[in-house]
C-alpha cells in the first residue's frame, strides 16, 4: 500500500467536492437519533446473518447475530422508567447478563458455552470490576473471550436508560464521544431518506447517533488531511476516514451505497480492512463491541 493503502481501489473519492448533503436546518435534522432497539437489533442481526454468507468469520458473525437477537429479546426486561430508571439501577445490567447468558446458551458452540459457564459463575464482586473495567475502556483486564457478552448487557441497559430519560438538548458543537454516554463510537453512517446524506456517529454503547458534517475528521475536526480507504472501489460502502493531522481514522458506511448496511454489523464484517489500515500507523478511533481492542 502507498500512499493509498488498497490498490486498485484505495482512493480518495473526492469526498470534499461532492455535493452538499441537505442543510442541518432542514426540518428533518436532528441533532441525536435513538433508533428504535427492537427494529435497530433485529437490522443487525439480519445484516450480520446476510454478512456471514462465504465469509472467513461466519461463525462469529453469527454468534454476534444471535446476541443482538437476545438482547431484542431482552427488551421488556430492560427497565428504564423515567430518568432515575435504569440508568441508576445499578446492577440491574447483571440480571441482564444472567438472562442473556441463559438464552444464548443452548445455541452456541461449546467452547462459547464454557466461557458463558465461566462469566455467569464469576463472583459477585469480580464481575463487578470486569464490568467497570469495560465502561472505563480499560479493555486489556477483560478476556476477550468473555467481553462482549458482558458490554451487550451493560450496553442493553444503558440504551433502554437514554430512551426513557428526556432528551437532552444539544448545542451547535460537534462530539468525537457520545454527547449522551460518553463512549466512542463504532463507525459513521451516511443516511438515507428524510436524512439523505447526512453524516452520525453510532455509539458502541447507547446505541444512540450524534450528527457530524462530513469531511472532517471525527477526532481531531481536522479537514486538511483526510483521506477514504477501501479494499474495492472507491464507492465501497464501508470506507476508513483516516485523518493526516492526528493520525486516527474510522469507518463510515453509507447507507446511500447499500440501504441494508449497519454500523455495528459492516464494521464487524471489515476487520480485514483495520488490520491494513493500522499497518499504515493509523489508530482506531472508535471501537466495536464484538471486536474490543486488546
Ligand atoms: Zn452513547
Ligand atoms: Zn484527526
């Protein structure tokens, strides 16, 4: 890879120079968008399922398929009543997790079930720790074996929480994290229909999206040295934004390109994608939950 990680299709497309998406004082533009968990879980699991067609990582896929289907499962159990709801229920994340590992259980293979075994009979105070570990992004003291099954409970009450409090209102700035929970996100999405064109962030963890113009970086806001990265063509659906300025990047998938994309599932389907981007020195600037950084 040059200058240009993939060859033939590894160019800039000109992001900068197309045309403008609709204004953000349209009257369709919100600032922050909850989608609906139920519809959102049951996309991601489609589109993962569709994904793991030929792909190296079916298996995975699939087992990430089949969490996104409990967890919409789960959502009547989820809580979130008013703003002091399950926000502050603290704890209420771990009957999730016991629920969760219960129903995913009997369709895994089994050394998933094992490492299920392990996380539902981790002690009390133990599970606790691994927990916080997780939401401080301190992902290297959580076996990765067990880590995304813990953040898709912790991540279940936390998107159930946002929904049922109000609405914060939102300034004029831009956020690299979620303006709503603090996490970073997993991938930019270009939307589609009354939002044709324009550019949210998905949060790895409230699963809400918080709107950013294009063609700047989600880090740093830099707009001087960004540069589009894609394993085909230059209108590949999943592209790396890579920043020159502070070296970071992050996916963006344009539901323009593929009306069925989703960021948790499109991004997960590209790992291959991150791996020759960060051999080029760029460091991810957002995370997925089935594929948490070591
Ligand atoms: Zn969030
Ligand atoms: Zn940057």
């Amino acid at each position: 890879m040059s200058q240009h990680p993939m060859p033939p299709g590894g160019l800039p497309s000109g992001e900068a120079s197309r045309p403008s998406p609709p204004s953000s004082s349209s009257p369709h533009f919100a600032p922050l968008i909850q989608p609906d968990l139920a519809d959102l879980y049951s996309r991601r699991a489609a589109r993962l399922r569709m994904l793991a067609e030929g792909h190296d990582q079916a298996d995975y896929l699939r087992l990430a398929a089949r969490v996104a289907e409990v967890q919409a499962s789960l959502l009547p159990e989820a809580g979130g009543s008013g703003p002091t709801g399950a926000m502050l229920q603290q704890g209420h994340w771990g009957f999730l997790l016991d629920r969760l590992i219960e129903r995913l259980a009997p369709d895994v293979p089994a050394p998933v079930a094992t490492h299920l075994a392990a996380l539902r009979d981790l002690p009390e105070k133990e599970r606790l720790c691994t927990a916080q570990a997780l939401t401080m992004g301190r992902f290297d003291a959580v076996p990765a074996a067990i880590a995304p099954f813990l953040w898709a409970a912790l991540s279940l009450q936390r998107a159930s929480a946002v929904r049922a409090a109000p609405v914060p209102g939102s300034g004029p700035a831009e956020h690299a994290s979620c303006p709503l929970c603090g996490s970073a996100p997993v991938a930019s999405l270009i939307l589609t229909g009354d939002r044709q064109g324009l550019r949210y962030l998905h949060c790895a963890l409230c699963e809400s999206a918080w709107h950013m113009v294009r063609a700047q970086c989600t880090n740093c806001g830099a707009a001087a040295e960004l540069d589009y990265l894609s394993f085909d063509t230059t209108e590949a659906t999943v592209r790396a934004e890579s920043c020159g300025v502070c070296h970071g990047y992050l996916k963006v998938i344009s539901l323009e390109r593929d009306r069925h994309a989703e960021a948790v599932a499109d991004d997960l389907a590209t790992l291959a994608l991150d791996h020759a981007v960060t051999a080029e020195g760029y460091q991810r600037t957002g995370f997925n939950p089935f594929a948490l950084p070591a």
